[in-house]
C-alpha cells in the first residue's frame, strides 16, 4: 500500500483516533452514526467516538489549514479503525484501513487516477482482473436518470438508499421496501430496467473520460460500469466506486468516490476531493482464497550477532553497534545461552547472516561470518566485518 501510494505521489499523514460525534452526523449518515459507532461523553459532556472512518477527519484538517497546503493535495493513510457492529466473516470491530485522496482538482481523470492507484495495488499483490474487479458508477449521472423517471429532487436521496439496499435484500422483500418508500409500482419496473443498463455511462461526459484514461493506462479490464453502486454514505457527489471479488462472493474489498461538499461542510471553503478506503480484512480474505498472500519475507540483508557467553557479551554488543553504523541490519541476541538455540532462532525468522565471536576470535579481534543458506563462513578481522558482510548480502 505504501508502495504504491508513493508511486503515485501521495504523501503519508495521519489524524487522531477520537473525534467529536457531530462531525459524521451531518456527513457519514445515520446508521453509521447511530448503529455503527462507539460513542461515549467526555468529561465535559460531548460526545465523542472512535473514528469509524477517516474522510470527514480529512475534510476538517484539510479545512484547518486550507490557506497554507499546495493543491492539489494527494495524501495517504493507513490506521486503526472501529465499528460497533456484529463480528462476521469480512467484518470486526476493530480493523486497519489504507485511505488515499486526492483534494483541489475537480476532474473525472482525477477520479480514474485513485481507481487506477487502486487496480496497481491489486497488480501488485498478484491478483488479475479475473479475480477481482472495480465497480464503478457515478451519483451525478444517477440523479439526471431518477429525474427523467419523474422522482423529485427531495425524493432522490431515497432512492439512492433503495438502491443501496438492492444486495441486502432478496428480490421480493427488496421491492417491498422500495414500494413502502414511496416509488409507484411504475417506477419501480423503470428502476430495475435502469440498473441493467450496463451501456447507460455513455450518456454521462464524466464516466466517458473517466474510462478513456484507464484505457490509456491499460487497466480497464479491472474496471466496469455497475448502475448500482451508489455507496452508503451520504457526502458523495460524483463518481463512486466499490472493488469485489470477481465470483461475485463476500462483501466489497474497497469503496470511494467524489465528495465535492465536504471540506465546505465543514468550515473550510468550498474544495472538491476524491478517495477512497481499503480495510485489512476483506482485502486479505481475498488474498487468502486466491493463493496470493505473500511467503515470509526472509530477511536476506539482516546479520545475528551471537553471545557466546556472558563475559563476551559487551563485545558482541559492541560489534553489533560498529556494524549497525556501517548500514548493517543487525540483531543481537539478548541473551548468552546455546548457539545451536541462537542459530536455530535465525532459521526461523528467516535472517541469512551470522556474526559468531567466540574467545579465539575475541583474542585475535576477528570474527567468523556464516552464510546460514549457502552453509558457508569465514574469520575476518573486525575492522572489515561490516564491508565483508556487505559483499556476500551483494
């Protein structure tokens, strides 16, 4: 995730973890605000959360500081999150979440870059657009269609939700809902025609240029036009997007989209922004199914500074520190107990070095290097340890 943020750009930040309630309750939605969130009373009587999510704490910051920051402003997170919601496959209540926007550009190839950042990290990770696939559609585009349909200006906020609800419903309980919310039985017929109409972004100019600059980049095929995708929360305004697995299983492994209100909303001057959020859990559930979670990463470039015995432990602390100021990774082990042990413990954590310093090479001020994968050591002066171990990491 990191990797890929700093490749396009994106500059790391973090905000805090407790927030005033009222700062999602105009901006989130009620259910995530009043289902969703931990929420308690500080010491002088506001109510506080934990940040169920991290954009309207984007929007403020960025508020805060509007006058000094150079815009457009692409900045990435990554951090802990909370729910109070029930604990289920895909879902806790405690989870971990990348979050990537782009703020001060109000453009559609904006929007297709932060899909693009999105579908570069699914290639990175391994996964192809067999497996996985962004679904994309945009409010905007979605509020001319409903007008066309008759549904007033007022009423369209509530279709968006029947809409949203379309998943979590089966198809009987799904038009009741959307029956007893208002919509006439002919309306209802128009709406399920509308969203499968997968040819219905080529009326809207934004998805068309949207779709041209993935194309270009040659990652369209993670990308496709779903009518349905409206996301839950309330801020969003133009294009919105949600990444799922491929087979159709499991809840969305992302979601995002234009929110073009929010840093106005929340007392900064009018400033359009783009992004979106990944949790640790869905993402890695997907990986896991797929065969793509990543091997243990063996720590080729790390060397284990043995203790051979306690009256030699101030010498092998003091050849780990000569190595760590020549750039050497180095861990020491903590304490003098059987080398077998030692080694075995760099076996297990994958380290590929050794720095073994025993009396003989005490005396001689040497000491002997192993190679634990090749099998392989040599006894060098201590002066040359540190561009010694730099050859054989080469």
């Amino acid at each position: 995730m990191k990797k890929v943020s700093s490749s396009f750009g994106y500059e790391e930040y973090e905000g805090p973890i407790l927030e005033r309630l009222d700062l999602y309750a105009a901006k989130s939605g009620e259910e995530l605000v009043k289902e969703q969130s931990f929420v308690f009373s500080d010491r002088g009587g506001d109510q506080i959360t934990l940040r169920p999510e991290l954009t309207p704490t984007l929007a403020r910051m960025i508020a805060q500081k509007q006058n000094e920051l150079a815009f457009p402003v692409r900045w990435w997170s990554f951090g802990p999150f909370w729910r109070y919601e029930r604990p289920q496959k895909g879902r806790t209540r405690e989870f971990f979440q990348w979050n990537i926007d782009i703020l001060g550009v109000d453009s559609p190839e904006a929007d297709a870059e932060l899909v693009a950042v999105a579908a570069s990290f699914f290639q990175s990770v391994g996964l192809t657009p067999n497996e996985i696939k962004i679904f994309v559609n945009n409010r905007r585009l979605m509020d001319v269609t409903l007008a066309e349909m008759g549904i007033a200006p007022e009423n369209r906020k509530t279709v968006f939700h029947i809409i949203d609800r379309r998943d979590k419903l089966n198809p009987n309980s799904w038009k009741e809902y959307a029956l007893e919310c208002g919509l006439t039985p002919d309306q209802f017929e128009q709406l399920c025609h509308i969203l499968e109409d997968k040819d219905l972004w080529k009326k809207s100019d934004e998805l068309v240029r949207f779709f041209n600059v993935l194309k270009a980049m040659k990652l369209d095929e993670f990308v496709v036009f779903d009518p349905q995708v409206i996301r839950g929360l309330e801020y969003y305004t133009g294009t919105v997007f949600e990444g799922r697995d491929a087979a159709g299983e499991g809840r969305a492994v992302f979601g995002g989209g234009r929110y073009d209100n929010l840093v106005g909303d929340v007392g900064g001057d009018p400033l359009p922004g783009v992004g979106f959020a990944m949790g640790d859990v869905m993402v890695t559930l997907l990986l896991q199914k797929y065969g793509k979670i990543p091997a243990k990463q063996e720590q080729q470039k790390m060397v284990l500074v043995t203790i051979f015995d306690s009256t030699l432990l101030p010498s092998s602390f003091s050849l780990a520190n000569k190595l760590r100021l020549e750039g050497i990774t180095v861990v020491t082990y903590p304490e003098a107990v059987k080398l077998q042990k030692q080694l075995k413990f760099a076996d297990r954590k994958g380290i590929r070095f050794a720095a073994i310093q025993g009396p003989d090479e005490a005396a001689a001020n040497t000491v002997t290097l192993k190679d634990l994968l090749k099998r392989e050591q040599q006894t060098v002066p201590v002066e040359e340890a540190g561009k010694t171990l730099q050859s054989m990491m080469a």
